[in-house]
C-alpha cells in the first residue's frame, strides 16, 4: 500500500478519535454535576421559576410579551407547542426554534442556526447561552429548553418545564380560542397532577435515567421503572381513547411527547429496549390517534428528534451516523 495513503489513514484516524475523544469529555461533563454518588441521572433544578399571574411577584398575563424558545427534538419544550396550538395561543405567545443538532462548544448549548444569519430573528442572538448570561452572568448549569424571554427586557424570566404548560391552561386562559379544549379541567386537578408526577418520574425522566446512567445498577433500575408504568398504562388504555376517559387532558400531553420519541430515539439511543411502543397495542393506538389529532402530528418533527439524539446524546457514535429507521409510516395510518 502506498506510504501516502498510510499516513494519511494514520492521520484521519488520530483526528476522529482525538474529536471522539473531545466529544465525550464534553458529554462527561455535560452530566456531572448530574450524577449521584451510585451512577444515578439527577436532574438539575429550574433557575427560573416565577409563576405567570395576577399580583406581586409574577409575571403578567400579556399578549405578545413573551417569546419562547424551544427545540423540536426536546420533549419537555414539544409540550408547550403541543398546548399552545391547542389553546389558540400561537398568535399570543412568539416562538423561536433551535437547530437540533447542538453547536460545538465546550459546553451545553443550544444554537439559533436555522434562521437567517444564524440569529434569532426577534431577540437578535446566536446562542441560547447568550440569554441566559444576559439574564444572570453566573449562571454555570446547562441552558435549557423551554425557555420563556421577556421582550421588554431580552432576558430569560421562566424555564420551569414541569409547570409551564399549566400556566398555558389557567392563567392564560382569557387568550384562549373559542372551543379550545379544556386540558387541565377543575375537577380533575387532583387527579392530572398525581399522574403527571408518576409520568414524569417514571416515564419521561424515567428514560433518561435510564439513557444517562453511570452504573449498570443505576441503568437497570431506571429500565425496569420505565417498563413497569409502561405496562400498567398499557393497562389503563385498554378500554379508553385517553388516560381519564375521553377527555383529553394535559397528561395526555406528557405521555404522549415520550411515546412519540419512544421507537425514535430512546429504545436504542438509551437502551430502553425491552419493548418498542409499537409492542403495546393500546399504547400504540392510543399514540397513532393522538398523531393524527390537531396539535399533534403537526408539531412533531422525527427528524430533528432522530438527529439530536443519536448526534448529541450518545457520546460513542464516533462516525456521527444517524440511524435510516425507523419505519414512520405507520403514524400516518
């Protein structure tokens, strides 16, 4: 073989492995203040947590003074276009939209490259970063999505992605169209609010624990604790069209954004694989119906879900390959 080619193999090779290498030291530290002592994923804390309402201390209740910004792989920010368009509050609250893929930096960051100049057209930035640190120069964790901006100031006031859609539902409720569903209806709170938590203990962060976890104890416990409530929903599906009846509620809405990156993203990127969603048959047709429901399917873009997960969360994917599957076609049945 000639010299040459040799070196220049030899060269290729120390450069991906040298950006392999990079990758997962990034992703190391990414997590580390987000793993416990025994391998488990721990969460970081909302910074921003002001409630919007009436009344000292929160954020009003205005048409056109937030923006938010969100990306359309994240299942937390999806949420909150899913609850937006159903309310009829796409013309009350802007959004702007992150590319999927995040930039290189040292850091967690999200980037505005999908628009024009690679700047947010409203807030004129390049980097979710770049609010956050105008918000508060010491802020060290990761720059999350949803993120609410306040126009008047260009500063991040609220990404409290567990609450944010239930301000959508109650507080903004005056901005709501006409027929809007009603997703959080009083006399289910009690019952919405003790299953979102269950939702999101075990489903929603649930695979996350499983996806980020530092141990082989941690991860298996985290898979087992997925698949049990994936077992009793499927259950609790059997004879309904939604999880409290037919009415369609607010946790529809979390299920709903996990099911949907389920086969995608986290059966192989984070090795939930003891079933895919389509091994669920109510599960399944309950996630197909809800697909094909206004605010749904519309919202959903599997390829940015695809791309940010297997280029941005798994660390070993060296060659950077984005998985051809798989199949969508049955969503649209």
């Amino acid at each position: 073989m000639n010299e040459q080619v040799v070196q220049e193999g030899a060269v290729c090779a120390i450069s991906r492995k040298s950006q392999s290498s990079e990758a997962e030291q990034q992703f190391k530290s990414l997590f580390a203040k987000e793993t416990a002592a025994d391998g488990s994923f721990i969460r970081q804390p909302v910074r921003f947590a002001t409630p919007f309402g009436h009344g000292e201390g929160k954020l009003p209740v205005e048409r056109g003074r937030y923006r938010l910004i969100v990306s359309k792989a994240c299942p937390w920010a999806h949420r909150q276009l899913i609850a937006l368009r159903l309310l009829g509050l796409d013309d009350v609250i802007s959004v702007g939209v992150v590319d999927p893929v995040r930039p290189k930096k040292p850091y967690s960051d999200w980037a505005f490259t999908l628009d024009q100049d690679g700047k947010d057209p409203v807030l004129g930035v390049q980097y979710l970063s770049d609010l956050y640190l105008a918000t508060d120069p010491t802020y060290n964790a990761r720059f999350t999505v949803p993120a609410i901006i306040d126009l008047k100031t260009g500063k991040v006031v609220n990404n409290d992605y567990f609450n944010l859609s239930y301000y959508w539902e109650t507080e903004f409720k005056p901005f709501h169209r006409e027929g809007a569903p009603d997703l959080f209806p009083a006399d289910l709170r009690p019952e919405i609010k003790a299953l979102n938590e269950v939702i999101f203990t075990d489903i929603n962060n649930g695979v996350y624990r499983a996806g980020f976890a530092a141990s082989q104890t941690a991860y298996e416990e985290a898979y087992d604790t997925v698949f049990r409530r994936l077992d009793v929903l499927e259950q609790r599906l059997e004879n309904s069209t939604c999880l409290f009846g037919d009415r369609l509620t607010d946790s529809d809405i979390r299920l709903w954004v996990t099911l949907a990156r389920f086969d995608i993203a986290y059966y192989n990127a984070f090795r939930v694989n003891r079933n895919r969603l389509t091994d669920f048959p109510n599960l399944w047709r309950y996630a197909r119906r809800l697909y094909q429901s206004p605010g749904f399917g519309e919202t959903t873009d599997f390829d940015a879900i695809k791309r940010h997960y297997h280029l941005c969360c798994v660390p070993s994917n060296e060659y950077k390959i984005v998985p051809k599957g798989p199949d969508l076609a049955g969503w649209n049945l």
